[in-house]
C-alpha cells in the first residue's frame, strides 16, 4: 500500500512537471521598439497568441532604457538597437538579453561626427559585422562586433546620393535599410533619395567599393529591403510599390517585377515581410487607409495581389508568425494581433492587442 501510494504521488508529480512545461514550450520573447524610453521584452504564447503579463511597465518582463530605440537585431542572446535621435546623440546600442533582463555593453555614435542623424535601421551577417542606416544623415555606417557583442568604433561611412524628382522629400540624401547578402560579399541599402539600391563589397582587407546595384523607376523611394533565394524585394515609400530583384552577379540586380500595393497613393508604404514558408508576402501601408497588402508569391517569381487587412493607425513594422502577424501601430500606442490563415494567406484581426508606448519595431526569438 506504502509504495502503490508514492508511486500514485510520483506519478501526479511527473504529470504536473509535463503540464508546467507544456506551458511554457511555446513562450518566446517578444521585442518592441519604440518612439520613447526603452526596448520592452514581452512574454508572448506563440500558440495562444498573446501576451502572457509580466511584472514590469506595460506587462513586460524586461526594459533596456534608451532614446527612440526604433529598429534593432537580433542574434543569439546580443541585441544591438539603433537610438533614432535627431543630432549628435544619435548611435547604436548593444546590449546582451538574457531571458529575464538586459545588460548594457556598448553604444558607438553613427556618424562622424556627422552624418549619422536619425539612425532608423541595422542588421548584422551574424558574423561580427554590422551595419546602420542613416536617415536624416543620408549615410551608410559599417562597423565589426566583438566576441562578447560590443560594438567596435566605425570603420566605414558611404553617403548616398541624390537624384530623385520629389524636391520635397528627395531633397537630400537618406538611407533608410541596409542588408547583407547571403554570399557575404556584399551588403545593399536603399538610397531613398536617388531612388537606387547601392551596394557594397566586402573585403576580408576591409577595403569597400560603393556603386549602384540597380537603378528604380523616378519616384520610388526605396525603403526596406527584404532578400530571398538571392532575389531583393524592395518596398517604394513614396511609389507606393513592390519591386521583384534578380541577382545578375556582383550584389547587382535587375528588375523582374513592379507591382502596387499603395492603391490610395498615400505615399506613406513602410516595411515587408514574407512568411516563413516564402508563398505569402506581406506590406505595410501608412498615411492614407492604413493596413497592410497581401501578395501570393507565385512559381515566375512574380507576385499577386490577394488581399489588404485593415489595421490602426500607422502601422509601420510588424512580424509575420505561423497563425499570427503582429503589428506596431504607433499612433494609438498598441501592437495588433491578427490571426494569419496559413493556407490562404489572408489576415483576421483577432481584437487582442499589446498597450506599449509609441511601437514602431515587434519582433521575436
């Protein structure tokens, strides 16, 4: 009787460590950056999608203080973030996450000593390079990274060019997203005001060669850039549309597509994302009729037009899951939670939303 009895308790035992971590299994982290005071990390329950509360400010678990932390990357347990400020405080941050807090390892100014204003985009080839987008400063900052994620002082600053018909707006040069080539030989950025894509090379000697990787129709203003399978995708801020790359050699490009996904010529378009299994793409729409435009992307190459999900105002970054896309909405201060059909592709918003200040980056590991 002694033993079928602590066997019974074991066995509850066991059963309740099993419920306890099929809990948490599907728990990630979720980063926001904002227009505000600091990167938030949030519990988020991938197959429940939503927030599972924490105890810090707006639900969250953890806060990195920081001005205007409005894009960052990821990789591995290193978080470097870009502080979008409009003068010589302007840098990049690293910092290392450890699942329950941020440390603070290191900032490096983004120009010198200018050129660096409103730094709104970095990426990283996940092999101790990284690299910034400059707006407001029109420029093109390269740096390496340390073992331990701090980030060494600039080695390289390009400034774009300009060219572009909108004398408003394309007055002068910025440079709104840069990404690294898969080959690891080159790296692209959009030169929002010369409605081009630069690219360029990387030498293991640290030499670097700047030159146009294609030319865009007048009027584009080109503002992020997604790759895949070696083509680029590059969203038209100002146009409005998609345009389909292909890889002619040398971290060059030619023009396979260019299709609308602005339909109200609000000329606010903003960020792209595909799914994980590359059939849908997603764009991001600002301005005028806020939402985001779905494409299908077929077996040519091409893309197709099959849907728009409405969303709040300003939706400028948002990340694509599995069942969910979520969005940062940064005028009424919440991230949108739609439920994403994987078979179709298209959107349902689920009515859950994450209140944070001012959101303009989401994304998960």
């Amino acid at each position: 009787m002694f033993i079928f009895a602590s066997m019974k308790r074991i066995l509850i035992a066991l059963v309740l460590a099993a419920v306890s971590c099929s809990q948490h299994a599907d728990v990630q982290t979720l980063f926001v950056g904002n227009y505000a005071d600091g990167i938030y990390a949030y519990d988020f329950d991938v197959e429940k999608g939503e927030v599972v509360p924490g105890e810090g400010e707006y639900g969250s678990v953890a806060k990195a203080p920081m001005p205007n932390p409005s894009f960052m990357t990821i990789f591995g347990n290193h978080v470097w973030a870009v502080s979008e400020m409009p003068d010589a405080s302007a840098a990049v941050y690293a910092w290392r996450f450890d699942g329950n807090g941020f440390t603070f390892l290191n900032s490096q100014p983004t120009g010198l000593p200018e050129h660096g204003e409103d730094p709104c985009y970095v990426a990283t080839d996940g092999m101790g390079n990284l690299a910034v987008a400059n707006y407001s400063g029109g420029s093109l900052a390269v740096y390496k990274v340390l073992e331990d994620g701090r980030i060494s002082p600039m080695d390289t600053l390009v400034i774009s060019g300009i060219g572009g018909p909108d004398l408003s707006r394309q007055d002068k040069p910025h440079v709104h997203c840069v990404r690294y080539l898969a080959n690891g030989e080159h790296l692209i950025f959009s030169e929002f005001s010369a409605d081009a894509i630069g690219v360029l090379d990387l030498t293991p000697l640290g030499a670097r060669n700047y030159r146009t990787a294609v030319q865009l129709p007048p009027d584009f203003g080109p503002r992020h850039i997604i790759t895949a399978d070696g083509r680029a995708f590059v969203i038209g801020e100002l146009s409005g549309d998609i345009a389909v790359l292909n890889p002619i050699g040398g971290g060059r490009f030619e023009i396979k597509q260019i299709i609308k996904a602005d339909q109200v010529d609000a000329r606010g378009a903003a960020d792209l994302h595909f799914s994980a299994d590359g059939e849908y793409l997603y764009a991001s729409l600002r301005l005028k009729n806020d939402g985001i435009a779905i494409f299908k992307a077929d077996g040519d190459n091409t893309l197709t037009c099959i849907g728009y999900q409405a969303t709040g105002p300003h939706p400028r970054n948002f990340t694509v899951l599995k069942d969910w896309v979520l969005v940062a909405c940064r005028d009424s201060d919440q991230i949108e939670i739609y439920a994403r059909d994987e078979k179709t592709g298209l959107l349902s918003d689920t009515g859950r939303r994450i209140d944070t200040p001012k959101p303009v980056f989401v994304q998960l590991r």
